[in-house]
C-alpha cells in the first residue's frame, strides 16, 4: 500500500488519507457512515452539519430538478462522490447524465468530472470554505457548472470556465433574478431562488 503525504500548513508532513483508506475505516467501525466528513485531497476534514434551513432548500431544490429533468438524468442529493483516489466530497446536489455514473458497493459514486452538468454546495455555515477550498478543487477537476446557494444571504454564486484550478467567470445572481445551468443538455431548466421559499 502506497502511504500518499501531505504538507500541512505547519511546514510538517502528514499521512494523506486514500478513498480505500476511509472504506476501510468504515467497514471497521472507526468511521460511522452518519459521521460527516470529506476527503479533500487527502486530508478529512469534518463538516458542520447545517440545520434545518439548508435541508429545507437542498430538499426543495432536488425536488425541482428530479421534476424537471428526465429519467435520461442522474439528480443525485447530498451523495459521496469519488473524484479520485484522495477525493470524496459530499456536493448538496449533483446532475449529470444517468450513463455516466458508476456505483461501488459501498455507496459512493463514480462520476468522471467531465460527465458532471452541474454541482451544487447549499451554504450556511461553509460559504468561506465552499467558496475558496471547494471551488479550487472543482475547478480543478474541471467541472464546468459550480454553483453556491447562500441560505443566509438568498444568493447564487455561479461558478464557470475553470481554467488551470480556477474559475474566470464568477457571477453573484440575486434571489429573484433568474438562474440557468450552461450544459446545453440542462439549459431549459430555470429558476429564481426566491421561489423556494
């Protein structure tokens, strides 16, 4: 087995953690599988969990796109998805073709980046870290369609056209302005924020 490092902010090496490593930690009974966390690129990081108000609009906003879309589409809520071998996140919502997505025994999804129509991270408390971590990370696995619902602030933050582990064009949509996704198999689908009330 391959022992992956990572340079911690202190200047000191840490073991980085693999997607067989958390498997193997959960079939083991040291990691539950209600316990929240993600693999960011080795390194687990807990997540908070979020309340009331962010499951109330990650609900409504699966909703509207499992009834918009066809069975041709994959509206995954809230699933474990295996970017690579150091990469498990949990996206509040992720759409792509039904095709594209491979599932492992365990539960996670295997999706290749370039497959995904469009990610969505619902923020409460994690804006700072969905903004910054999240979308270089996203951005480098080239996903085309980030966005970020503010439940505090009722506002969109679309991220597009990642380029060398950054997206160039970030745009803050308002509440009751209009949002549309850009993969042109999707681009039908529309909605203001201020609607899911």
């Amino acid at each position: 087995m391959t022992a992956h490092v990572l340079k911690g902010a202190d200047g000191l090496n840490r073991r980085a953690f693999s997607a067989d490593d958390i498997r193997r930690m959960t079939q083991a009974g040291i990691l539950a599988e209600t316990d929240q966390f993600e693999l960011v690129e080795g390194e687990l990081i807990e997540m908070a969990a979020e309340g009331f108000a962010h499951d109330r609009l990650k609900m409504a906003l699966g909703r509207f796109f499992i009834r918009s879309l066809s069975d041709d589409f994959y509206v995954a809520v809230e699933c474990t998805l295996e970017l690579d071998k150091l990469t498990l996140v949990e996206p509040d919502l992720m759409i792509c073709r039904d095709r594209a997505v491979t599932r492992s025994a365990d539960g996670y999804l295997a999706v290749p980046p370039s497959e995904i129509l469009l990610l969505i991270e619902v923020s409460v408390s994690s804006l700072p870290f969905d903004r910054v971590r999240k979308g270089a990370l996203y951005a480098r696995f080239g996903i085309e369609d980030y966005w970020i619902v503010d439940v505090n602030r009722r506002r969109t933050f679309v991220h597009r056209e990642p380029v060398a582990g950054l997206y160039t064009d970030i745009r803050e949509i308002a509440a009751d302005a209009e949002v549309r996704p850009s993969a042109p198999p999707l681009s039908q689908v529309a909605f203001r924020l201020d609607t899911f009330e």
